[in-house]
C-alpha cells in the first residue's frame, strides 16, 4: 500500500485541527489533516457565538462575523428574567461554515494540506509512526512522526484511540424567523431542558437559532420548546431539518500517549456551563502546538515528553472545568421552584457586577458566587 507520510497528521479539520495545523505549519513542519466530510464546515452544529476576548486572543478571521450581541435574559420556567446588558458587545455571532474554512485556509496558506471525504477507521503505532487506516480499504494509508486527533465526538468511531469522553449531553438546534429578539435569551425548567437550558440567539434581522441542551429527549424537548408561548407567538416559522449532536461534558482520562496528542471536543475540553468549545480548545490547541513543537527540536517523541501537553493544558483549564461540572451537578438536582427562587435571588444579589469582571468564557468565579453565596444561604438547606 502507497503511503502519503508526513511530520504531524490531524484528524479533523474543524476550528481547533485547523488552528493546530496553522501553527505547526508556521514552524515549517510538514502538516497534513484529515477531514471526514466533503468540505469545511460542513453541517456544523453550533450557536456561533464567540466572545470578543477569544476573537482578539487568536486574532480570528472577522470574516465569518455575521453580528454581535451586548445582552444576555435568562427566563426563569415562571417566565420572570434577568437581564445582563453591556455597554460594548460581549460576543461575535459567527457563521461556522465561513469560520471553519478561513481557519483552514490559514493552515492552507502557511503550506498545510487537508484531505477531504477521508474517514478514519483505526489508528496505530507502527516503527516509530503514527498511522491511520480509513473506512475505505482502496484508499492510500497516511503515516507521520506525530498524530493529533482533533475529530471531536468522532473519536467513538475510531478504533485504537485513548479512552472516550465519560459523560456527554445533546445539543440541538434549528434556524428559524422570530420577531422581536433583542438579547440573547436562555430559558430554564424541568419542561425545558432539564437540567440544563435552551436559547434563543439573534443571529442577523429575524434570523435566530434556537435549541438547548438535554441529557435525553432532544427531539422531543425541542418541539415542546418551540410551542412554548413564550417562543410560539413570536415564531413566523422554522427549518425543519434540526441539527443534534452528542457534547462532551467531561474530559477524557489520558488525552496524550507517545507521538499522540488529543485536543478540543475528542479531548472533553469543553465549559460544562454552555457546552462551548472554541475557546478553551484553541488554547489547548496553542498548548499541544508547543509540545509537538519541542518534540521535533529535541528528536524526543516519548510518552514523558508528551505527558508535558496534558500538564499545562490541565494547569490552565482543570478549575474551570471542575466548577462547570459541579455546577450542572448541582443545578441538575433543583426543581423549577428553585430556579425561580435562584434567579429572584441574582436580580436582588448584585451578581451582575461580578458577571461583567468574571468575563464571556471563564465561569468559575460566578460559579463560587452561585454555590457559596446563594445556593447554600437560601436553597440547600
């Protein structure tokens, strides 16, 4: 069998293997990914929101901006809201195909290649190689120094890999015409989402998204949110073909062996509070780049070494991460009358101002405010 060899491969070339590739490439390693679909960015499940601090902190591609949002409602299942309203916006709503393929095309450009329509079947670990075997037996095999496996939940479908995630949620979400949505509007309830919440994003004129997250039941619980009146008689119509796909809600227990490291989504670095993974997997992507970066400089492509990325990315990201679980676990637990009671709480509480300081993607500090401050004081006991 002919292979096509390389210094690092990628599997998948969503915005965090893209971004992955993009720095390599930089350093003039000879990096190649592998994408499962016919194009970039296509049928990607997600809100598209991305904050202002992750678009200045990777200097993302403002082409794929669609608008902006300033204001966050949260609805209580009472239908009571608190409503959070910044002065300069918080967050970019971004087209995810546009975005997903201008990061590609900065990998592109700094000498990366991406093969399309290539499905990864197996991974192994052959005379100092990381190789792959694809779904199609006909296909040429592709084999590198260094393998990075950035396929999100497509991980479960490739044998030989680390672990899998150990616990995950669905996503689900239309497109819809909607009149009247100024703020981002995230709704609670056991009837809505239970334990966890639906939206309702803005994304350009009467253009909105509108989904939720939910341990069971997507299905059902998005048709029962759209018929909600709150959502219903504001609704002019919808796209039937709904979008869902499993979220990662806790890391997976080893995310790096010899030659091997896994980043973003596949790795369960992904905020347990919304279910996002742009940013905290673009900052691991930053962190797995440097480690295969020593690597290649030092010729040492051992386990020990690698061990390094799982470190660092662990240093940055584990408080947050470990607060947003216990959060949902927490959260997953109160009835609807301890949601009304809570969001009564925060309107009363002055919790805005620490909303603001805490900033659109690090939770834990609102997190220690919620369960140290309101949670034991007025619900738990």
């Amino acid at each position: 069998m002919i292979r096509k060899k390389h210094d690092v491969i990628i599997i998948g070339a969503g915005p965090i293997g893209s971004y992955t590739a993009y720095l390599l490439a930089q350093e003039g390693l000879d990096v190649a990914l592998v994408e499962k679909n016919h194009s970039i960015g296509q049928d990607v499940n997600c809100s598209g929101i991305i904050s202002l601090e992750c678009f200045r902190r990777f200097q993302l591609p403002s082409k794929a901006v669609v608008s902006s949002i300033d204001s966050i409602k949260a609805v209580s299942p009472s239908g009571d809201a608190l409503r959070y309203h910044s002065a300069s916006p918080l967050a970019h709503i971004v087209n995810r195909a546009v975005f997903d393929q201008e990061l590609n095309g900065m990998a592109l450009r700094e000498g990366a290649k991406t093969y399309l329509n290539k499905r990864v079947r197996e991974i192994s670990f052959t005379a100092g190689s990381f190789s792959l075997k694809l779904s199609d037996e006909a296909e040429e095999g592709y084999s590198a120094r260094v393998g990075v496996i950035a396929a999100g939940f497509e991980l479960n479908s490739i044998q030989g890999v680390l672990q899998r995630p150990r616990g995950y949620l669905y996503g689900i979400q239309t497109e819809a015409a909607m009149e009247d949505v100024e703020d981002v509007e995230v709704y609670f309830g056991e009837k809505i989402a239970p334990g966890s919440f639906s939206w309702i994003v803005p994304v350009n004129g009467k253009s909105v998204k509108i989904g939720l997250i939910t341990k069971s039941k997507p299905a059902e619980f998005l048709k029962r949110f759209l018929e909600n009146p709150l959502v219903a008689q504001r609704l002019q119509s919808y796209d039937h073909h709904i979008k869902c796909s499993p979220i990662p809600v806790k890391r997976i227990p080893k995310s790096y062996s010899e030659r091997l490291v896994v980043v973003g989504e596949a790795a369960g670095q992904v905020k347990a509070t919304t279910g996002g993974g742009i940013y905290f997997g673009l900052l691991c992507a930053e962190i797995a780049a440097d480690t295969i970066i020593k690597a290649f400089r030092s010729g040492n492509f051992s386990e020990s070494l690698f061990s390094e990325y799982e470190i660092n990315w662990k240093k940055r990201l584990e408080p947050e991460l470990k607060a947003g679980l216990l959060l949902r676990n927490i959260f997953s637990k109160l009835s609807d009358r301890h949601i009304d009671i809570l969001i009564d709480l925060a309107k009363r509480d002055g919790i805005l101002p620490i909303i603001k300081k805490a900033g659109f993607d690090w939770h834990k500090d609102i997190i220690s405010h919620i369960i140290g401050h309101l949670l034991p004081k007025n619900l738990l006991r």
